[in-house]
C-alpha cells in the first residue's frame, strides 16, 4: 500500500489519510439525505435516489483514489439537482415525468464526457472569468448553507419575507446551533480537524434527547417499549454517548491528529 499510493513521497501515511477520508465523508454525507430529498419534490422515488447517490459516490470516490491517486472526493454536485427538480421536470412532475427528467441528465452526461474526451471542456472552462468561477462557487455554498440551516430549524420558510427565524423552543434547533458552535471553536482551535469533531459531536447529543421522557422519535419507539432491563443498558449507553463524542472529538481535534494537509480533502 506504501509503494501504490506513494505515502512517503506524498509527505503522508496511512493514519492521516484515514483520518482525512473520514472527516471528509462526514462533511459530505448530507448529500446522501440531500440530494434524494430535493429530487423526491419532482416524484423521483426517495429510496432508488438515494441508492443512485450513494453508489455513483462510492463507485466515482474508489475510481479517483485507484486510478489517479488523487485524494479528491466526487459526488452529486448540489445546485443542478434543483433545476432538475424545479425547472426541468418540475414539481411533482409539472413539466414532464420524472424518467424523462432522468433521461436528460444521461444525454447531458454523454455530452460532458465527449466534451472531456475532446478538450473542449477544458477550453470552455478556460473562457469563464475567474470572478465568474468564484461567484458559483459561493452561490452553490449560499445554496447548500440555507439547505442546512433550513433542515436544523435555524430558519424556516416565509410568505413575505421568505424566510424566518425557526422555532427555538424545539429542541432539535438547539442541536444543530450547539453542533455549529462546536465547529466554530474546532476551527479556531485546530481548523483541520473542525468539521469532522463538530459532527462527531451531534449524534450522540440528539439520541440523548430523542431518548430522554417526554421524548419518543419512531424509530425509539419499538426499543424504549422493551422491559425494563433492556431500558437500563438503553440509558447507561444514552449516558455514554455524549461522553464518548466529547473524547471523539477533542482526540480529532488534537494537533497530533491534524492531516498535514486539510486542504487535500476538500469535497468536489
């Protein structure tokens, strides 16, 4: 593994790029929920969506690091998913039904490839100003930040003003502000390890909630009404768990555990 991905000529090793790789799976892992959930407006089945996202990340992910050694991540890219939703097949199918939607996208691919094959593409990304490159990448950004904060609570749709402060009083609103203050001080304590301990943070936090009286989601349902021996492991491992992502995260966030290079991993 040392001589096929040329760790040591790299200035890298196994344990950083592990590292690496789980802090930028868990940066991108929304787009496994994200993307189905947007395409789903349109009718395009949640789950066969889901299954497509992940797979083409997967297969596309293994591809890039076997194949050009490069440590760069790709997956659905977030913004045309929204056009095809809304403007393409429209919602819930106003325009045309989703397969032909679909469809579009596999002639759209076919021409991108040929484009690549060409150097054509190349060339067109060439004639973009770079003030225009930068502005997409910070309305895409826009774009999926809105995404986050509308999921959380944080903000929430409005008829006039289009959008609004959420509800604070429900507790979920409350996680998502605790997991971004958590990334926050990461980031000012180890910027490369920030997104990854801020979100190995959240979950053991929200399943303590979930857990707590007074507080059912369905999917507690079934393990919450189990006798009372079961509920007592059930608490020692709510208990647990915010314990064990606190120690998660502060080793992440530890200088010693920094890649040495955070850049690498950005997500495509």
């Amino acid at each position: 593994m040392e001589s096929f991905f040329k760790f040591r000529e790299r200035g890298t090793d196994l344990r950083t790029e592990v590292i690496a790789g789980i802090a930028t799976f868990m940066t991108m892992a929304y787009i496994i929920f994200v993307n189905p959930g947007i395409l789903s407006a349109a009718g395009v089945p949640f789950a066969g969506a889901a299954t497509a996202t992940a797979l083409g990340a997967a297969l596309m992910c293994i591809c890039m690091g076997l194949i050009t050694n490069r440590p760069f991540a790709l997956a659905s890219g977030m913004g045309l998913n929204a056009v095809v939703t809304f403007s393409v097949i429209g919602f819930q199918q106003a325009n045309v039904p989703w397969q032909v939607g679909m469809s579009v996208i596999f002639i759209e691919g076919l021409i991108i490839l040929i484009l690549v094959l060409t150097g054509l593409r190349e060339a067109v990304m060439n004639a973009i100003p770079l003030d225009l490159k930068r502005a997409i990448g910070v309305g895409i950004g826009l774009f999926i930040t809105t995404i986050g904060l509308n999921q959380g609570g944080i903000i929430r749709p409005a008829p006039i003003t289009l959008v609004s402060l959420g509800d604070f009083t429900q507790p979920y609103v409350w996680v998502s502000l605790i997991g971004l203050g958590a990334i926050l001080v990461f980031m000012a304590l180890c910027a490369s390890r920030a997104t990854s301990s801020g979100a190995f943070s959240l979950p053991p936090l929200r399943l303590s909630y979930s857990a707590s009286p007074g507080y059912r989601t369905p999917w507690l349902r079934h393990w919450t009404s189990r006798p009372s021996s079961h509920r007592s492991s059930r608490s020692k491992a709510v208990w647990l768990s915010p314990r064990c992502s606190l120690l998660c995260s502060l080793w992440l966030s530890s200088p010693s555990c920094s890649p040495t290079s955070s850049t690498r991993w950005a997500p495509s």
